[in-house]
C-alpha cells in the first residue's frame, strides 16, 4: 500500500487493517494524531484523508490506498506556522495539547471548505471533538478569525499579555 503522507510518497508495511492512527504513530513516526478512545468518539485522532477530516482511529489503512494524508506536521513548522496554527497560539486555544492536533486538523477541513465566522458553524463543524481543557471559547474564537482571514501578532496573546508558553502544542 502506499500513501502521500504530509507530501512525501510512502509505501506502508503495516498489515491492511492496521488503523491509519497507529500507521502515523508506530510505523511513521507522526505523533501529532492523538490515540484517545479509539472508538471514534474524541476526535484526538483527527486528520485530513484527501482533505476530508478524518478519524484516523477507524480508518483501516487499506480503505485509503493511495490516499493524500495531511497531519499537523504538514500544515506548517514552528517557525512557518499556518494560519490555523497561528490562530490557535494567538488565541491561547491550547492548554494541555492532546485534543488540538484534531481541533486542528477539524479546523482546517473547515476552512478549506470556505467555513464562515459563524459561531455555531464552527461549533458544528468541530461537532464530537472533546476537550477538557479549553472550555472550548478560544477553540471558536481561533477558528473564527481565521475564517475572516485575520492576521496574528504572535508576540502577544488575544488578550493583549506576552505570549509565554503554548503547552503541549507539539
Ligand atoms: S482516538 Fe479516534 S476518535 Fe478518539
Ligand atoms: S484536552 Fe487539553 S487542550 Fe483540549
């Protein structure tokens, strides 16, 4: 089987029904998609499947042969951040990390897709991704301004304070 994972063809070794999470995780090394229930039901697992969101957690490998796989990895680097990426940091929409790499990924499908500013679109479109941290406000908010395609001091936080750690973003 292969796959474009994050732009770079790979050939996979994993046996054909070997989830897509434990591809990326075990034999690739890409980390950013999150093993939470693996029920399908956290969304922490979350990436782009031909730039659709998917759980990666239910996806048997072989179901996406040849498939475009996008991870957080590929939407951008630290010092290169997307515009997702950079909302999430100015919006402090992070606390622990584990459920931002779906958040994410959720986010960008959304985008991509043309997604409004709209509040309860974006609630909808983020609709089973579970965070315990956020409250999930900064989470829409962040998604909010990228879709009205805002541009972001990322030396300060939304709320005008220096911007000192964005744990566990990686
Ligand atoms: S780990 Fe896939 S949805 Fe929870
Ligand atoms: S679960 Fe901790 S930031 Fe969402």
């Amino acid at each position: 089987m292969n796959l474009t994972v994050n732009g770079v063809d790979t050939t996979i070794e994993s046996g054909p029904l070997t989830s897509l999470l434990d591809v990326l995780r075990e034999e690739l090394g890409i980390t950013s998609a999150k093993a939470g229930c693996e029920q399908g039901g956290c969304g922490a697992c979350t990436v782009l499947v031909n730039g659709a969101s998917r759980r990666s957690c239910l996806t048997p490998v072989a179901s996406i042969d040849g498939a475009a796989v996008t991870t957080v990895e590929g939407l951008g680097s630290p010092e290169h951040m997307s515009p997702v990426q950079q909302a999430f940091t100015h919006h402090y929409a992070a606390q622990c990390g584990f459920c931002t790499s779906g958040m994410m990924m959720a986010a960008q499908a959304y985008i991509e897709g043309g997604g409004s500013d709209d509040h309860e679109a974006i609630q909808e479109a983020l609709g089973g991704h579970v965070c315990r941290c956020t409250g999930y406000v900064k989470i829409i908010d962040a998604v909010a301004a990228v879709a009205r395609g805002e541009s972001f001091d990322l030396s300060v936080t939304a709320a005008g304070t220096a911007m000192t750690n964005i744990g566990g973003m990686a």
